[in-house]
C-alpha cells in the first residue's frame, strides 16, 4: 500500500510542471545553463598577422644569416604566421642545414610557417620548404634534386667520389626523415630526392581508401586491405616534382597562382608585411661570393707585392691593404664572423715584415710568414671557422684548396706581367724601379741598379723629407731610400745602413758612428 502511495505522488510531481506551462526538457536546460551565452556551432578561425620573408639566390652563409634575422624581427612584431617565398636553385649544404634548423626554431613560438615556392626549390632550398608545415606552390614551380655535388672552383658542378658521397647523402636523408615525421610529408618521397637507390611504390587500402607512398622494400609491413599500385620512383632517378604532383603525393598542401591567393587559404589578418633583404644584406652577398673573395685575394697580394717592390708606402700598399681588409669583413657582415682567418694573415704580415726589414736574408720566419699568409686565404674563401669536423666543411676546405691554388698561379704569372710591365709604362712606371744595368752590361733588375746606385757605408745627403722614404744623394748619384727609425728632414747626413734587394735603408750619420 504505502508504495503505492508512493508512486502517485510521483505521477502527480511530474505532471504538474505541465500543468504550470514549464515542460522537464526546459526546466533542465535553465538548471544546466552557465553564466555566459553558449558558444557558437562553428566558432571563426583566429585571425593571425602574417609576414613574408624572400628566400632568393643562392643559400650561403649571408642569405641563412639574412633569412634568421628577418624571420626572428618579423616574430618580435607579433606576426604569427610567416609565409617563406623560396626562389632558388640551392646553395651549400652546411648553410641549408642551418637555414632549416632556424626556420624550425621560430615553428617553437607558436608560429605557423609555410613555404610559398614561386619557381623552384632545389637542394638546399628543397631543404629550407620542407622545414616549413606547409608548402604552398605556384603552378609552374617544382622542387626536389637534393642530391650532393661539388662545386668546381671556376663554375658548374661535378659528382662526388661513392664514399664521400654516401656520407654525405645520409646526413640530407636524416634531416629529410626527421622533417616529414614532423609536419607529416612522405618520408620515401623525401628520401628519394636525395638518393638514386630509393625505390617508391604507392598502397592503397582497398577498404577507405587511404594512399601512401612507402619504399618498396617496406612492402612486407602492409598486408591485407593494402594493394601494391604504381612505382612512382625508380631506382635511375632522383625526385623532382611539379605542383600538381607535389599537391597529388601530400607534399603540397595548395597550388596557388600567386600571392594573393594566400588570403583565401590561410586565416590572414590585414595586409601581409614584407620583410625584404636590405641594401646592405644585398652587399653582404654579393661580398661573400667566393669567386669575387678569390679576386680581392688576388688583388690584395699583387697590392702588397708592388708595395714591397717600391721605396716607401704608396698607393699599392693602400689597395692590397684594403682588399684583404673587405675580405675579411665579409664573413663579420653575414653575422658568422672567424677570427682565425684574420689573426693568421696579420701573424704571416708581420713575420714577413721582420724577415724583409729586420732580419738579413729570407729564412725560416718569412717562410712561416707565408704559409700563414696562404692557410688565412684557404679558410675564407669558403668561409670556414677552424678545423673542418662535418663532411661538408672538408668538401668546403677541398674547394677552398683548389681556389687558393688558382688564385696563387695567377698571382705568379702577374707579378712577372708587372715586373716586366709597369716600368715601361709612363704614369705607372714611377710605381716600381726600373732595372738598370751593371758594369758588364747584363740586366739585373731594380736590386742591382739600386746597389750601383748606393753601397753599404756610402755617405751622402736627402735632398727631400724621408717620411719614411724620399731621396738622397751620394756623389753625383740620387737613388730612392727608406730612413730606419725616424724622419728625417731635407739635407740630413745619412749613410747607408743595408741595401736589402731593391731596397736602401739609411740612418743619419751621427746614429750610424754610435752604432
């Protein structure tokens, strides 16, 4: 009885919130109901700032370093989303390799990074877009071809030896393996573009439908609902794909036209900022071409040369000085500076100064003075920093070798040009000393003429300022000297100290009866 009870009085309970007009799907709704609006349905993408950084040119030390800077300023102003406009055939490896890892750690900040490829994306700059999460590409744009060459010292490139290349090739695959297992692209198809042995089979699953693209030794790990398709890469060939291709194999998220067309494809708040390479940057490439650095080494060593032929400290001195000087500049600018190039040249002047001016002959400290002279121009012609470590820095140092090797043969064959040349020539003759000839009538060249001119012990008299070079004349003689440790005025009393090839070296007469 008292259950029944019960039971009507729950009947009752519920029937009389009808009764009343409030039904029970209402009643809790308004007790589950929080304090702000529900949200809606399909809440709106967040809107982000966007920045794009152009990627063109060769990658080398100045244009990662350039990339790094405007990659991290462009964070600094709150952009969230930086589009990477890669235009390039590629570059050095070592410098892709760093490109990659920096546009990985801005990825670290929240930053969404996509590379837009407008043309092409080869080597290292397949590299740089495969860092990125994503890869936009325009219809005409391919990427690939990451297979390591080496770079001729006069142009073009050449395969490498098996061994230094398979070395090499297994540190591109690892960095490749490591990118696709991070933003999801084909690990085969990204392998394939370094090595000639990957073979590319696509599967698909007969039962969703779902493709991939493996190496076709890795057939055995799918069995049952996956289906063996075409070869998409032989073992003859190294990838390189087209747009369409790229969207097709999941290595393209899009295919745009143009910039523009951005807007559509990505939650872009506002105009998107361009952060261009600057006038200096610009130099700063250009500077570090390693052709135009084997010039101003060239240029340096002829400079010195004439001045180290000539009495005094002229405008030859001025130039060689100056074009070792923007050598050694070039790699500070790109942001990478090495002291050890710098400090071996001044180490091999200054040995060679004291050999040349201090110490009689040319022995054991001149030829240390030139092997440091020439180990300095090895290591900044490929910008290397110490002892190479990594494959890459040996190719580096190979290349520097040979470069150095040229350099050297052309400096030889145009010291005997000028030697022969500028004194024959009327403005440029005053430069160096033209040969003379002895009693015997044989030619000896400008240190012979000089030692006719004025022997050790001669007395005479400066007929201008030695500042420290000028003339004096012994007898009916006027020949060019060099005072040794200070000026002198015109009409000093000076004898001749040492005559050290072309070369006369006076000091006044009361310091030379002291000595």
């Amino acid at each position: 009885m008292a259950m029944r009870v019960l039971r009507l009085l729950a009947l009752v309970g519920l029937a009389l919130p009808a009764l009343l007009g409030a039904g029970p799907d209402k009643e809790n709704a308004a007790a589950s109901a929080p304090d702000t609006p529900p949200p809606e349905t399909e809440p709106p993408s967040e809107r982000l700032l966007a920045a794009r950084i152009p990627v063109s040119g060769m990658i080398d030390e100045a244009l990662r370093t350039s990339v790094g800077r405007r990659a991290g300023e462009a964070v600094a102003d709150g952009n969230r989303l930086l589009i990477f406009h890669i235009t390039s055939g590629g570059g050095f490896l070592g410098d892709g390799l760093e490109l990659s890892r920096r546009i990985e750690r801005v990825a670290r900040d929240g930053v969404r990074t996509v590379a837009y490829v407008d043309s092409k994306a080869y080597s290292a700059a397949a590299i740089a877009a495969f860092s990125c999460q994503e890869i936009v590409m325009s219809p005409e744009a391919s990427v690939g071809a990451c297979t390591p060459y080496t770079a001729i010292p006069l142009g073009g490139l050449q395969p490498m030896e098996e061994s230094v290349r398979a070395k090499m090739e297994g540190t591109i695959v690892e960095r490749m393996e490591s990118l696709a297992e991070k933003h999801g692209y084909p690990a085969a198809l990204l392998k394939s573009m370094v090595t000639m042995a990957t073979v590319v089979v696509e599967i698909t699953n007969s039962g969703t439908g779902e493709t991939k693209y493996i190496e076709e030794q890795d057939l055995f790990k799918f069995s049952g609902d996956w289906k063996k398709g075409d070869i998409v890469v032989s073992s003859t060939e190294v990838l390189t794909v087209g747009s369409e291709k790229a969207n097709r194999y999941g290595l393209a998220q899009h295919v745009a036209p143009n910039l523009n067309d951005l807007y559509d494809l990505y939650p872009i708040e506002g105009r998107i900022i361009v952060y261009p390479v600057t006038l200096n940057e610009t130099m700063v490439v250009w500077l570090n071409n390693m052709y135009l650095k084997a010039l101003l080494a060239l240029i340096g060593l002829l400079g010195i040369y004439v001045e180290l032929n000539t009495p005094g400290f002229g405008v030859p001195g001025t130039v060689g000085i100056l074009a070792f000087g923007i050598l050694f500049t070039a790699s500070f600018l790109a942001g990478e500076p090495g002291w050890l190039p710098p400090l071996l040249f001044l180490a091999g002047m200054a040995m060679l100064a004291v050999e040349l001016l201090v110490t009689p002959g040319f022995g054991i400290l001149g030829g240390a003075g030139l092997v440091l002279l020439v180990a300095s121009i090895v290591l900044v012609l490929p910008n290397l920093e110490g002892v190479p470590k990594r494959d890459f820095e040996w190719t580096g140092l190979y290349n520097g070798l040979a470069l150095t090797a040229g350099v050297l043969v052309t400096f030889v064959v145009g010291a005997i040009v000028l030697a022969k040349i500028l004194p024959r020539v009327p403005i440029l003759g005053r430069l160096v000393l033209a040969p003379g000839t002895v009693s015997d009538g044989s030619s000896s060249g400008a240190a012979a003429a000089q030692e006719a001119g004025a022997r050790v012990g001669d007395t005479g008299r400066t007929v201008s300022k030695l500042r420290p070079s000028g003339k004096a004349r012994f007898g009916d003689r006027l020949v060019d000297v060099v005072a040794e440790g200070e000026f002198l005025d015109a009409g000093a009393a000076v004898r001749v100290a040492r005559v050290r090839g072309n070369r006369i070296v006076v000091r006044p007469v009361g310091e030379e009866a002291s000595a």
